[in-house]
C-alpha cells in the first residue's frame, strides 16, 4: 500500500548534509545500509495512504463520465413545471470519499471502491459502486424529498431485513445504514448488495404469453407470503431501537418477531412532509401507528386539515380544490362516519395490516437472464406501508389490464374480425391480447391461491376504499373527490347494508353546489389525462433523460393550443388555462 511521508520529515530529509552523498553513491553497500536506517528511524511518522486519495475513481452516469458535483446534483431528466423547486429537493452534497471508506470496510479484505456509477432515483441517489475485488453494492443516499427525515432511511432498512428474514420473497440484502446526517458521509444512507438478474423491463415485450403467465404465478406466490404475515397495527415498520418513545410503537410479539428486534411505528413518507423545509411534520400531527381504521382515518384526516396552511400544491385547480372551510367540514364529516363505516362487513374480513409492495413496475423487478420466468429480486421498498389489506392489494403497475378489459372468467381473445385487420392494426391487436392475458392470469392467480387480496382487489366495495384513499390528501388532489363519496354513500347507506342511521346528511343545496363543482373536476381530469398522455409525462411534468427538453417544452405550448380549440365546447380559453397542468 503506498506510504506518504509527513511535510516535516520530508524537510528533515531535504537538510541531511550534501557532503556525505557523494560517500553514499561510491560506497553502495553504506548507501543501502544508510537508506535502510533512515526509513526505519522514521517509520513512526509515516502514515499510510487513504486508498481512495490515491486511487482514481471511476464517475459514471449512463455510460457517460461526470464529476464529483453531478454526483449530488439531479440528472435524471428535466421537468416541465418547478423545475428549480425539482432539482434543489433532489441536491444532496455528501463525502465521497467516506462512503467508500464505509463501503470498503464491507469487503472482506478492505478493498477499496474503484467505480462509482450513479443511478439516479426520484427520492433518492442510487450509486452502484463497485470494489477493487469486483463486489458490487448499492449505495442509496437520502434526499430532501425522501419523506421524513431519519424515519424514512430507518423504515427502509427494517423492511429489507424483516423481510428477508421472515420470508423467501426475494429482497436486496441490507449490508449497512446510518439514519444520522451528521455522520461521517454527511448524509443518511443505505447500503445493500446488488439485485441479481436483470430488471423486466429488457425482456418483458419479448417473453411469450407461456412464459409471462409463469412469472405472474410467481409474482402472486410473493405477495401471498406478505398477505400471511398480519402486523398488530397500522404504520410502517422500523427496528425497535429506531423509534425511541414507547408511545410511538407498538411491539411485535414473538410469533412476528422471534428476535424481538421490530416494531410499527409511524408513516414517514413525504405526504407528512413538504418536502422542501428539514422541520418534521406539523406539532400535534399523530402519523401512527394506529391500532384500528377509526383512528387511521383521524390521522389522515387531521393531516389533511394540517396540510390546509401550505400553499395549494398544483396551483392549476384552484376552481375545484375548495376553500379551508370546506376541507374541515368534509373532513369532519369523514371522522365523524368512520366508527359507523369501519362496522361494514368488508372492512371485517379485509382490514387486516399487511406489508406490500405498491409500486412493481418493470424496473423495480429482476429476473434471471436464463429464465426470466424466475424472479430473483424485487428492489425499491422505500416508504412501504404496514397498511389495512383493501388499502395495499392492487395491480401491479405493469399488469394494468388495457382498455376493454372485462373481469371475471372470461379468457382474453383477438377480435373476431382479426382476419380483416391490416398488418398494422393485427400486430395492435396481437399486443392488447397479450397485455390483456398477463391481467387475466394475474386476476385468476390471485382468485385460486391469494384468495383476501383477490376480494380486496376486486370485491371490496370501491365507495368504502375511496373514504381512505382521498381523506389524507386532500390539500393535494382537492376536495371534492372525498365529498362526492360522502355524499355517495350517505345516498346508498341502507342499499350498502348498513341498519343504524347514516350519522352524516347533505342538505339538498349541498349537493346541488357539489354536482357543479364535481363536473369542473370531471373537466379537470380529463385535461390534465390528456396532457400527461400526449407529453408521456407524470403529475410533476417529468421529462426523462435523453428526450429534447426544448422541443418537449414546444410540444407542450402547441398541445395547450390544440386542447383550447378541442375543448372548446366545454371550457373557455382562460379556464383551459388556469387548468393546464404544465403552464408554458
């Protein structure tokens, strides 16, 4: 290992008398002799190299060499809106070199980091980093918008290990974390080998149906695992020692927990947040854990109503978000139905607390190359929840069925007039039959061996689902969606099955007033479907790496153009405007 010699020692060196050199270089067998002294005589001042000082790192994003700065700054694409707003809440400054060093340490001989390369993620960095022994880690640093600050680094890194503990569901393994800022790598980070195979997004539009429907089955005995273990309240799960206050978590028994190493303890995702101050969430907020939906409709509620004094977070719908009173009254009406509302037999037999994954989409799941059927990973388990099992069970991102899609038993089929179709539109019809057939088996799957997260998914009445879906977000999305299921069920409340009196009434004028303002919304939905569809963007107006920001941000001022003459008949051009998801 190289050896540097102290600025002091070096001038000690450079004072020896010069007379006695020209003896050294004659008399060889003394020079050795001398040299041999002098390096011992000052081995208690030399001080070993940091390898990663001497050794030159390898900086890479895509392919491509970046700089230590465009390690903490967000590359991974532009946005169309808040752009500046986007990247600062996605900027974190971190020692580079003692990340290594806790990489390094990781290996079995101290070998040093030679290649970073970074993986950028919405909510936080992902640098795969690899080591002079050809270990590769994934190093993920937390950033501003990651949630909240420590509980959601803590979460995560209980989750990677609870699960792979406690089941066969394949997870990263959690190798090191530091949910401390002020460590030595100036961040909260993650440490986790490397996910084995390779994502399904590279093989998935080449698999045969055969194939797809084998992996579905597999992906359905995963989730079946995570359905069987029932958690004793609602939140998110953490190490016992991450969460301090005994009123702040709520034990695992041993039957859960055998090392008595877990807890709930509370939500920590970004919801809680704003994302853009280091101030936790707001003073009296309860964010779990929750020992039964009443109180989980409280809190949510109560953080709704809290989330009242920040700036509407989508300035564009502003017509139909409503005013703070209005928040309050439908807020306060959803806490007051829910002791009623919890009693409905579905909440009975589907309210279990249950861990999931909520965001499989292709990139977060791994397969084997040599047979994709087999997943090998399942990575990205930031911010899960330990939530009732109607609110977790869905489909999965890529199994969203296509339009047309009809549930039930029914096995998915090209049209009849297949025959007549030109090339064009038989291969469309060709891909929808597959994409069609990858939904079904997932449904039957889940019908023959997950059969709660099937009622969960497809039985659970969608008006009793909404309630705790749209009470903890309504300074976000608006409203008027958690008043128009209010109303729906206090409307339907005998026809649901309930025998006691509906504790919250609408006065005729109330759902007048709201019929109009849920219209607006149906408007506004449909523009904002529109514009995200044609840009291939999300709600922030993400545009991903590679694509001509220029030119997107042109397609955006001629789509907006395009969508006043198309709606022409049902907004006028100032509310097309107002209501415009990315104003140019």
């Amino acid at each position: 290992m190289p050896t540097l010699v102290s600025a002091s020692h070096q001038a000690a060196l450079i004072a020896f008398p010069t007379t006695l050199l020209p003896i050294l270089f004659i008399d060889q067998d003394l020079m050795w002799a001398f040299l041999k002294r002098a390096a011992t005589s000052l081995r208690p001042w030399i001080r070993r190299a940091d390898p990663a000082s001497v050794r030159r790192i390898s900086l890479t994003c895509q392919g491509a060499s970046v700089t230590e700065d465009e390690l903490f700054t967000y590359t991974n694409g532009r946005h169309l809106v808040n752009e500046e707003q986007q990247r600062c809440k996605r900027y974190v400054k971190f020692d580079i070199q003692a990340l290594c060093r806790a990489v390094s340490s990781l290996t079995k001989d101290g070998a040093p980091v030679c290649k970073i390369d970074k993986m950028e993620g919405g909510f936080s960095k992902a640098l795969l980093m690899t080591t002079g022994d050809g270990r590769e880690v994934v190093a993920k640093i937390r950033t501003l918008c990651a949630g909240r600050k420590k509980l959601a680094t803590a979460s995560e890194a209980a989750v990677l290990q609870y699960v792979r503990e406690n089941t066969t569901v394949p997870i990263p393994k959690l190798l090191a974390w530091n949910d401390d800022p002020s460590n030595p790598v100036g961040a909260e980070y993650i440490i986790m080998e490397k996910a084995p195979g390779v994502q399904l997004y590279k093989v998935w539009d080449v698999m045969k149906e055969y194939d797809r429907i084998q992996l579905v089955v597999n992906l359905v005995k995963i989730e079946k695992q995570l359905a069987a273990i029932k958690f004793p309240a609602y939140g998110c799960l953490y190490f016992r020692h991450s969460i301090a206050k005994e009123s702040e978590r709520i034990l695992l028994d041993a039957s859960l927990d055998p090392t008595a190493s877990f807890c709930i303890g509370p939500e920590c995702g970004p919801a809680w947040t704003d994302g853009s101050s280091p101030d936790d969430i707001e003073p009296g907020l309860v964010a779990g854990p929750w020992h039964d939906l009443v109180q989980l409709v409280i809190g949510k509620a109560q953080r709704s109503n809290a989330r009242s004094r920040l700036p509407i977070a989508n300035s564009t719908i502003h017509f139909v978000h409503g005013s703070a009173a209005e928040h309050k009254s439908a807020l306060e009406a959803a806490i007051k139905l829910a002791p009623s509302l919890v009693k409905h037999d579905h909440f009975q037999k589907l309210s279990d607390s249950v861990l999931w994954h909520t965001d499989l989409h292709l990139g977060n799941i791994y397969v084997s190359a040599e047979d994709p059927t087999q997943i090998t990973c399942l990575i990205d388990w930031q911010h899960t929840l330990v939530s009732p099992l109607f609110t977790q069970a869905r489909w999965p991102v890529f199994l969203q069925p296509p339009r047309g899609y009809s549930t039930g038993m029914e096995i998915p089929k090209l049209p009849e007039d297949f025959e007549e179709l030109d090339p064009d539109d038989k291969e469309l019809a060709r891909v929808q039959k597959l994409e069609a057939v990858s939904s079904k088996a997932y449904e039957l799957q889940n019908y023959l061996n997950n059969r709660h997260a099937y009622c969960a998914i497809w039985q659970f009445d969608q008006r009793l689902r909404e309630v705790f879906k749209r009470v903890g977000d309504t300074w976000d999305e608006g409203i008027v969606r958690l008043r128009e299921v209010l109303i729906a069920i206090s409307q339907q409340w005998e026809v649901m099955g309930f025998s006691t009196p509906c504790p919250i009434t609408f006065t005729a004028e109330e759902v007048a007033i709201h019929a109009q303002q849920f219209a607006k919304c149906g408007q506004w939905v449909e523009v904002q479907d529109f514009a995200k569809q044609l840009l291939c963007t999300d709600d922030h107006g993400w545009i991903m790496p590679g694509v001509d920001f220029a030119w997107k941000q042109d397609q955006n001022k001629r789509l907006l153009e395009h969508a006043i003459r198309h709606f022409e008949a049902q907004l006028s051009e100032d509310e097309m405007r107002a209501i415009w998801p990315f104003p140019p």
